[in-house]
C-alpha cells in the first residue's frame, strides 16, 4: 500500500503547493517559479521541492531563498488542506534536469560534429586515393 500512496502523495503536494506559492505566497523573491516534483521521505517527515525558476543565477536563488522564507507558511496551508497526519518539513531545492539536458544536447552535437566532419575528412581521402590508381 505504501508504494502506492507515495507517489499519489508526492502529486498532491505538488499541486498544493503549485497553488499555495501561486496564490498565496506575498514573498517579493518567489518570482515565476513552476514546481516540477515532489519527493516524500519514505517516513514522510521530509519531502525535498524541486523547483524551476526564471532569471539568471542570482534570480534563482533569490527565488530558492524566498521559498525557504515561506516554508513554514505552505506547510501550515497544506495542514489545512490535506487529511494526513504529519505535513512533511519542506526542503525546496532548484531542479537541474533541464539544464543537464542542455549540457547533454551541447555535447552530443559536438560529437555529431566531430563525427561529420571526421566522416567527410574520410571520404575526401578515400576520392584522393581513387584518382591516383
């Protein structure tokens, strides 16, 4: 049953708090900001938010420092919101998949590169060899 109600969790938090932050929180630093995941501890005592923001670095941690700010607040509205016994403490941490996809899609296209250009530095040689023989 657990494995069950963790991940039904996990999404009732995220929309909760998707919902608090946007209509509710009056922190000048939460900006845009989208939630992208929840992730309860398996003792549900904790749950880490994993969040995106806009702007540069200095932004997003602002941003990150302003949810922390308001922590307390969420978790006192999601104690009226949800039926459960303990509201998990909430850690909010700026989620980085998609900046590692970027890196990844970066790299990739290097080596695509490196191979193309590498395949046509082949067959130019393979041409040269034809015309001698």
């Amino acid at each position: 049953m657990a494995k069950k109600r963790t991940p039904r969790l996990n999404e009732q938090l995220r929309r909760e708090i998707i919902d608090i932050v946007r209509n509710h929180a009056r922190d000048p630093r939460i900006g845009m900001v989208s939630v992208t995941d929840v992730s309860v501890a398996a003792d549900l005592g904790s749950a880490k938010v994993y969040v995106t923001a806009l702007g540069d670095d200095t932004e997003k941690a602002e941003t990150v420092a302003g949810l922390k700010a308001a922590a307390a607040f969420i978790r006192s509205e999601l104690g009226r919101r949800l039926s459960i016994r303990q509201i998990p403490e909430l850690r909010f941490e700026l989620d980085q998949t998609l900046e590692h996809a970027h890196r990844i899609e970066q790299l990739l296209g290097e080596v695509r590169e490196q191979e193309r250009v590498a395949g046509e530095d082949k067959t130019s040689r393979e041409d040269d060899g034809e015309d001698r023989a």
